[in-house]
C-alpha cells in the first residue's frame, strides 16, 4: 500500500493518475485518522463522511473509465466553520449557530465542489472569528500539533492544525486581522491571505466585510497556489470581487524589518536567486503597528457590532425560551448564546459607532487606516515586498492570555495587511531557540501581487526545508 | 481617569441587545476601560483633512443587469432554519 501521509496535491494527484492509491482510500485514509487523532487535537468540528464518499467514489469512476482528472480531484480538504456547505452544519463555533445546516453552500465551496476537492470535514475556530487562539470557540479549545499544552493560534486554528497534522491536504480560513497567517505561523504550515476581494466572500459568515479575506493553509506555497487560482475571481454574487491582473514573477527587491526573533537570523543567513533582501530596518521604523492595531480593534467590532445583528433568535440559529417578549427575545438570545469576547466587541463596536462617540472612534480610525494605507503602498512603491516576522513569539500555552488586550497584541504584525488591503503569505521559516516551536516568515505585496508572493514563497520554499519539519510531528 | 460607569455600560448593552448578568457587566465595564485606554493612541494622530478609508477596492456603483436569476436556494430550507415555525411562516413573540 502506498504510503498517504503528509501527501502535496501534485504528489496525490500523479498517485491518483497513476491508479497507485484510489480517491475513496484517500478519503478513509484521513477519516481513520481524524477519528483516531481528533480527541486529542481537537481540531475537527463535524466531518463530512457520507458525502465525501460519495464523491470519492465518482472520482474512482472516472479514473477506472480512463477519463482525464483534474488537479484538485480527488483531494481530501477541511474548511473552517465559517463556510455555508449545503446539507452540513455551519456553526461559526457559536452556540448561537448550533444545529444549523446551511441551504447553500459558498462560492469558494462550489468552485472547489466543480473541481472536484473533498469536503471531508468542518474545523474549528474562534467563535465568529473572534480571536487569536481557537480558545473562543464556544465547543473546545484546539491543540497545537506540535505541543498539545499550546494553542495552534486562530482565528483558522482548526485549519491550520489540521493541515499540521495532517487531516486532509489543504484547509479553508478566513483572515479579517492575522486569522489565517498566525495560526500558520504558529503551527508551521503556509497560509495566503489573498489582496481583499481577490476571492468572493459570499456565503461565508461575515465578520468585518471591508476586512475580511478567504485564503488557502497549505503545507506549501505550491499547493496554496493551486487553491488560490481555483477560487479566485469576480463573483456577481459578491459585489466587492475585484477583478485583478495577477502579475508574475521577475526579480524582486525586498525591505526587511526586524522583530527580534529568529527569523531575523535566518533571514540574513539565507540567500535566494532573484530576491535582493539587502535592506533591513527595524520594526519601529515601519512606524505602523501600533497605530494600525488600535485602529483595527475600533473599525472591526464597529462591523461586527452591524454583521452579527443578524444572531437574533428569530431566523435561524438558538433562540432563549426565557423569552416574554420580542424584544426580550434579542436580547435574551444574544445574552444567552453569544460568549464573551463576541459580547465584548458587539458592545465596543456598539459605543464606537453611538451617538456622541462616532467622531472621535469611528470616523477617526476611518482616518487612521487612510494614513496607514498611504504608509504601506508608499513602502511598496520603494520596495517589491515587505518582509517581516509573522508573530514575535511562538505559540503560547492554553489559558495564557486571558486578558483580551494580551491576544489583541498577538495580530501586531498582522493586521495592517488588513487595514491596507494588500496580500500577505505567512511561510515557516524557523523555529523559536527555546521551544524548538515553528515561527513564520511573512511576504506583503502590492494589491493584487498576489501571484507575485506565491512565486515568492515558492522560490523560497525550494531552497528551505522549514516546511519539511510538520512530517515529523506525533501526536 | 475613568472613561466608563455601569450606566453607560447597560446602556450600550441595551443597545447592542444583549442582556448581562451583575457579574458580566462588572465584567464588562473595567474590561471597556482597558480597551479605550488601548486604542486611545489614535487620538494623537493627525488627521486634519484626512479623507476617512471605508473600503479599499476603489469600486464603486457595482451594477448587474436588470434580469431576474433564478435562486438555487430553495425557500423551504431558509424557513426551515428558524427556531420556530407554522404552517411555513417564522413563528416570533406578540409585538404588540
């Protein structure tokens, strides 16, 4: 029997072509070992299994025939519980959203479902986004693959431990301020947040739709390009789809600046044909971290604070039967089945945008991300891409940081990708001195590079073997 | 200094719709501070004719053609989502 772990898609598609392993053994492969392994990770929400089987067999069906197959089928994937899948739970991590199958699916879902990927199961998350850590889902916190005392980060913790352990290929998250590259980071996989409306968000649960992207977590950049090029493109069911002309390749001059961490070391120790990293500056010389981090905690809960309005009891979803009357059915719903950080910042985004207060919150850090922005793409007219750590630190202990300032802090290098929309791809590229943990190296390009970082990353990722590590991992 | 009383707390919660127990909004109230205390760097910023930054595609006036496409999503399955229904309608409390 062929040997199906920690399989790229290329690698799975030539076995697949090859009639050397079949699409519905690939399929029990990993279901085997989500139900072995999944207590202890804890990454997998629901799977999939009776409608993954049913396409594996179709797939089978058409290689026996000796039909063509396409690059993506066959494959076994995960995706996050923001995504609508038809006829699946959908449940965003909330309680306020338990038992609640979706009626459509997603455009991404349905790009990848006409490509033939594998839906093989729903992974874990921070409820509705909310967090850095998968500790705010309201079902159970996900553990790090790498060590199961530590969080494998969030928002996407699920998809990116998943994609570490090896359920499944490839994973579907979504990154509103960090929420696909630092769980990447932290547990050592690859993860792209796409140039904002590179990739439709419809039928994906909304959190702060000027924010919000949906990318691929990979095992590599070329496996997260072959998910990117699929679900990509305009959507007319997404109006804020931008139809970009994806640049490629070429010689690249890169600006680096320096956190303090390891990656800094093997940054400068490393060489790379055709990217010129001779510049490097200090991270306080970027001058926008701060500034974009308390910008982004007033902008995005003021879009939470009108996105989650939809959670009231009435259309969907858990409803309070403490209830006596409309009114008390909001609000007893929402006390009852949202947890506290989506409390907490429907209720900041709430006083950001009130009566008194729109000025000096809301309209200010509307100004805050103009300047913010100008500072980015003004870097990014001087330089191809910016180079920085993903993270400062690795991935922290279970129960570490309570207080929610202290997991705010954990997007600092992450979120102005968001405010500025640019794209931003996290690679890992190093592991932390004292805990052997994997750190990540992340490339931010102009609006619409997103071809651009991916060439990038694959440059890199054939000279390093950061990557590699994840096949060692036992859980 | 203060920024924030359990009064204007329960007033942003009502607000919000989101009904708290004592401990929550005590909870809530010191957890308000520290965030305002946090973002308050953006005070310091000079912003004077600075256009505010809603959206970073540059579209705008995004049009279809005016002709009706079928949904795929069947109605029943949208009414079937609700916590309570009747005779295919969503059941809710008296508003009256």
């Amino acid at each position: 029997m062929e040997n199906m772990n920690y399989l790229s898609i290329t690698r799975a598609h030539n076995l697949l072509k090859m009639k050397k392993i079949t699409a519905t053994a690939l399929v029990k492969f990993y279901l085997d070992k989500i139900k072995q392994e999944n207590p202890k990770l804890k990454a997998v929400i629901s799977i999939t299994e009776k409608s993954a089987l049913e396409k594996a067999k179709k797939v089978d069906a058409k290689i026996a025939k000796g039909e063509e197959i396409g690059i993506l089928e066959g494959i076994p994937y995960t995706a996050k519980e923001m995504f609508m899948t038809k006829g699946e739970t959908t449940t965003a991590s909330s309680k306020i959203l338990k038992d609640y199958k979706s009626p459509y699916s997603a455009t991404v879902i349905k790009k990848l479902d006409e490509e033939g990927a594998i839906l093989i199961a729903k992974v874990n998350q921070d409820e509705f986004a909310h967090g850095g850590s998968t500790e705010n889902s309201a079902y159970h916190p996900t553990h790090n693959p790498w060590d199961l005392e530590r969080v494998p980060g969030g928002s996407s913790g699920g998809s990116a431990a998943a994609v570490a352990a090896d359920f499944g290929i490839f994973s579907l998250g979504t990154d509103t301020g960090g929420s696909i590259r630092q769980p990447s980071a932290y547990c050592g996989v690859t993860g792209l947040k796409p140039s904002y409306g590179a990739v439709s968000r419809y039928g994906v649960i909304s959190m702060a739709s000027s924010f919000d992207c949906i990318g691929p977590i990979a095992r590599s950049a070329e496996d997260a390009e072959i998910v990117f090029e699929v679900i990509a493109g305009l959507d007319s069911k997404d109006s804020t789809t931008v139809d970009y002309e994806f640049a490629n390749g070429g010689d690249v001059k890169a600006i680096y600046y320096e956190v303090g961490n390891i990656i800094d070391s093997n940054v400068k120790e490393n060489k790379f044909p055709g990217i010129d990293i001779s510049t490097i500056e200090s991270v306080d010389d970027l001058g926008i971290t701060n500034e974009s981090l308390a910008a982004y905690y007033i902008l995005v809960p003021s879009e939470i604070s009108s996105n989650l309005e939809r959670y009231d009891g009435i259309r969907y979803g858990s409803r309070s039967d403490k209830a006596g009357s409309l009114n008390d059915t909001y609000s007893k719903t929402r006390g009852e089945f949202f947890g506290p950080e989506v409390k907490r910042r429907n209720m900041i985004g709430t006083y950001a945008l009130s009566a008194g207060y729109y000025d000096a919150y809301y309209k200010k850090a509307m100004q805050v991300r103009t300047i913010m922005k100008n500072k980015v793409d003004d870097i990014l007219k001087m330089h191809d891409v910016i180079l920085l750590p993903t993270t400062i630190d690795p991935a922290f202990k279970i129960g570490a940081k309570s207080d929610p300032i202290e997991m705010y802090k954990t997007d600092i290098l992450t979120v102005f990708a968001n405010l500025a929309g640019v794209p931003s791809i996290s690679i890992p590229f190093g592991f932390d001195e004292s805990t052997g943990l994997p750190m990540g190296l992340q490339i931010i390009g102009k609006q619409g590079d997103d071809k651009k970082i991916l060439e990038i990353a694959k440059t890199i990722q054939s000279k390093t073997v950061y990557q590699e590590k994840i096949k060692e991992i036992k859980l | 200094m203060s920024k924030i009383n359990i009064t204007e707390i329960e007033k942003v919660a009502k607000l919000s719709r989101i009904e708290l127990d004592a401990n929550e909004l005590d909870k809530i109230t010191e957890e308000f501070e520290s965030i305002l205390d946090f973002v308050e760097i953006i005070e310091k910023a000079d912003t004077k004719g600075v256009e505010p930054t809603s959206q970073v595609t540059g579209l705008s006036d995004v049009w279809r053609d005016d002709v009706v496409v079928r949904s795929e999503i069947e109605p029943k399955d949208l009414i079937s989502a609700a916590p309570e229904i009747q005779d295919g309608y969503i059941k809710v409390k008296k508003v009256l």
